[in-house]
C-alpha cells in the first residue's frame, strides 16, 4: 500500500492563505501523487474555523510551535488578537486527519505559524525568519508524521522511494 501524504491545502492552489492567495507547488510528482490518491490536503486554520483573509500571525517572542504546545508561548495576530486556541484546534485536526487518513509523511508550507516545519517567523512582524517549527508541524512530528516543507519535495521522493 502507498504512503498517505498531508498536504498544505495553499500548496495545492487553494486559496487559503492569511492574505487570500494560494501558494501552489508546481511539481510533476504532485500530479503523479494526486492520480494515485495518495494526497490528503489540509488548511490546518481553516479546519479551526478562521476565516480568509485574516490577519497575519505570528508565534510571539521569537518562540516555536513545541512551546505552544506546551502552554509557553502564543500565537497573536498582528492586530494583537490572541489566536493560540484556534491554532492549536487546527493542530488537533491535522494529526487527527492524518491519523483518519493514514498518512505516514506531511507537506507543508514553510515559514506559517501553522505549518512551518524548517523556519518561521519571529513574532515581531519585521520579517525576520527563525528556525523553528509552526504548531501543527510540531504537532504532527509529535505524533510521528515525517514533516516535510515545501522546499524539501526532492528529499521527500526519496524518503518515500526507500
């Protein structure tokens, strides 16, 4: 049987982005992976019930998703709002659709609070990256997801080939 793939709903041309865009991925191995059902696609937010657009935010004071997770940090939206609840629901409905779908590795957009997985953004809305993971991404690594981000397709072929 072939390996389920959860994948960033953005990537997929959806769009669901905090801005109202898409971010597709252009890959021809998409394509193959969507013909064999393979995919299973998520907007880890949108599943929580926030809307598009929507403000952007960020994981504050140059914190991760692991800290969130562990009740250290939050997640605020550059009016200030506090959206730590609805990014942590939408972390819980990630893992509990790959769980449902039997998805063994996840392809996320990089840099989102939600789904970053090598960088993210600092929490001072300046732009600057950080390493670290969103929430849901460490949520799903914390369920034993292999997670993936966008720029990693290439090592992602290979792990799945193996």
């Amino acid at each position: 049987m072939q390996s389920k793939i959860l994948v960033s709903a953005c990537l997929m041309g959806h769009p669901v982005r905090y801005d109202g865009r898409a971010k597709p991925l252009l890959h021809p191995v998409i394509e193959t992976w969507r013909a064999e059902g393979r995919l299973v696609t998520i907007c880890p937010e949108m599943s929580a019930g926030m809307k598009v657009p929507r403000p952007p935010a960020e994981i504050g004071n140059a914190a991760t998703g692991e800290d969130v997770l562990a009740g250290m940090a939050r997640v605020v939206e550059l009016t200030g709002a506090d959206v730590t609840e609805e990014f942590l629901l939408a972390a819980e409905n990630a893992v509990a659709l790959a769980r449902q779908a039997g998805c063994r590795y996840a392809l996320l957009i990089d840099g989102s609070p939600s789904c970053g997985s090598d960088f993210i953004y600092d929490g001072t809305f300046s732009g600057h990256k950080q390493a670290g993971a969103g929430v849901t991404a460490a949520a799903l690594k914390a369920a034993g997801v292999e997670v993936f981000s966008d720029h990693e397709i290439a090592r992602l072929i290979e792990r799945i080939a193996q």
